[in-house]
C-alpha cells in the first residue's frame, strides 16, 4: 500500500491506497454533465499520469515540433502543458490534511480544473501540493504535484489484485457514467485503430462494434469493400484470425489479456470491452407507444437503443499523442471538420 506525504513535512495526504494503471477517462472531457460523472479513480486506489500537466502553458508553435513531441504532442494542439509529469491521481474521499488556497478556486465553468496551477495546500505547513478538479464535463479527482507530494510505499501490504480471472474493483456509477466510460474507452481505441489500419476501409464483426464504431470508421476511413479486418479478443472469446484485434486491458497493471492472435493489438479500456462483448439484451415484450417501435425486440439495434460513440474528444486527443498521426492521410483525419457522425 501507498501513502501520499508532503516532502516538506512529511505529513500524511492519503488513506492507504493501492496503485493502478491510469484510466483513460482520468484525462478526458465527456459531454456537458456537471451533474452525471463521479470520481475518476475507486476508493483506495490512485494513478501516476505519465504526461505533463497544468502550468505554465505554451502554444504548439512557440514550442516548436521536436520539444512538443517529448511532451506527447505530435501534432499541433492550442496549449501545450509545461507542467510536471508523474502527478498522483486520487479520488478526493481518499485525501487527508489538505486545505484549498484563498483564490485559486478559478479556471473552470461550473466547478475548477486545476489549470491555473494548485489550489489545494498542506493543512500541517502550507506548501501547495496539488489541485481538486470537479469541473463539469470531467471525472472528479484530486491532482498531486510530484515535486509536492511524494508516495511512500509499504511492498505486497494490501497489494491491488492483478489476476485476470477475479473482479477488481466495483464502482456505483449511474447509467450517464457508465455511458461516458464506454464512449471514452471507445474514443481511445478507435485512434490505435485508424493507426493500425493505414487508411484502408475495415470489415467489422457483426453487433455492438458495428452499432459503435461503423458509423464513424464509414466516414473517416475510405468506401467499401474493406481490405483489412477487425475483431475482439478476451476472456470467453475464440483467438480472433483478423488483422486488428481490440484486446480488454487489465485495470491494475495496464497489461493487454494475453492472447496468441497475430493481428495487431490495440487496447480496450475494460468498460468498453464488456459492453462490445455483452450488450444489453433486447426487450423480452413489445413496447408501444407514439414514439417507439411495435415491437423493438426485431430491431438489431433493440439492445441499445442509442448506441455509444467514440468520444470525438478523446478520439482527437489520442490521435495527437500517436507518432503515426504524422502521416499525411491520419493528420487529415485529425483535422477533419464536424462531420455527419459526430451528432451528439
């Protein structure tokens, strides 16, 4: 287990906490819902960002394109973050012996976003450690600095579990969270997947990848007929004979499930995963109504009946942080107007 202490006095910042791999909503904006998205990360457990974020901020240009690519940007973005990387992510139930700073409570719409620089110091001696993020649009969270707050760690005391064949870690989220985790996830995933595709147009397994990522790859990747595949890969699933193969990631390590199918991998935020692969079941009685089909069990779509996108935030950010968006045809795809399938 791990603690968060302040390495100007030593006193404690956190409740013991298990460390896991960074989420890929830890980072991201989902909608106008200041009122649906809850923590980032579950009780006890915290995240290192392995990118810079927060002050001081410059523009792609003035940073020039070798020095934003050594901060994860390849291609130009509006604000380029100089702040550190490794800062600790917790959930804000999980922090101790914090007060928020007189005027830095800025920055945000609806609530702050710790972009002005820390508003949260150490209650013992007063040292900035860090900033509370609760924003509308965002999961809310705690940001350590690590030149602020270090992690002293106790080894195999209440370890987080890292097999594949036991639960991890349960969350009570409402049906909008649960919905902006999979579009997320999905958003990540789809930016590997253009890159792993070279522009040519894909075959899609029939279903839930279909419902969520069709529409989108049809308006990005060329016209049919496809010349490449893409499949899924996981626990209870056949190994997969496709060229892309979307693999569940493990929520404590990072680790894709190990599997022996020879396309190329890319990872799959585990909300995502399980939903491709166990959607809804369609409604076992016919509904009616003015609005509603008569009887929506038919329909191939029954089970969802607004299926979730790719996040086209996420989708965007991704790409940016990818070498391949380098590419003339994928920087296209990046810069690409609003387009038909982006109707949210």
């Amino acid at each position: 287990m791990t603690r968060c202490v302040c390495v100007r006095c030593g006193a404690a910042l956190s409740v013991p906490l298990a460390r896991v791999a960074p989420p890929p909503h830890a980072r991201a904006a989902w909608g106008n819902a200041a009122h649906g998205l809850p923590v980032a990360m579950a009780a006890g457990t915290y995240a290192v960002d392995p990118l810079p974020s927060g002050p001081p901020w410059r523009t792609w240009w003035e940073a020039g394109a070798e020095e934003a690519a050594r901060r994860g940007a390849y291609t130009p973005v509006e604000a380029l973050s100089y702040g550190s990387p490794g800062h600790l992510v917790l959930a804000p139930g999980d922090v101790r012996g914090t007060a928020f700073l007189p005027g830095r409570h800025g920055g945000g719409c609806c609530g702050i976003d710790g972009s002005r620089g820390p508003n949260l110091a150490c209650a013992a001696c007063g040292l900035p450690v860090g900033a509370r993020v609760d924003d509308c649009s965002v999961w809310q969270a705690v940001r350590f600095a690590p030149e602020a707050v270090r992690s002293v760690t106790t080894p195999g005391v209440g370890d987080a579990p890292t097999e594949w064949d036991r639960p991890l870690f349960t969350r009570e989220e409402n049906g909008l969270a649960r919905r902006a985790r999979v579009e997320v996830g999905l958003g990540d995933a789809l930016a590997h997947v253009l890159a792993a595709s070279g522009g040519a147009p894909l075959a899609l397994p029939p279903g839930p990848v279909t419902d969520s990522l069709g529409p989108v790859l049809a308006a990005l990747l060329p016209a049919p007929p496809p010349t490449r595949t893409l499949a899924l890969a996981g626990p209870g699933l056949p190994v997969p004979d496709a060229d892309i193969v979307l693999v569940p990631s493990h929520e404590v390590t990072g680790e894709l499930w190990p599997t022996t199918a020879t396309g190329t991998l890319v990872p799959l935020d585990e909300p995502a995963w399980r939903y491709l692969v166990r959607p809804r079941p369609p409604l076992r009685a016919p509904a009616r109504g003015r609005f509603l089909p008569e009887a929506p069990e038919r329909s191939p779509r029954s089970y969802e009946f607004f299926p979730p996108e790719p996040c086209r935030f996420t989708l965007r950010t991704a790409l940016t942080r990818l070498p391949a968006v380098r590419e003339p045809w994928l920087r296209s795809v990046h810069e690409k107007p609003r387009g038909p399938w982006e109707t949210y």
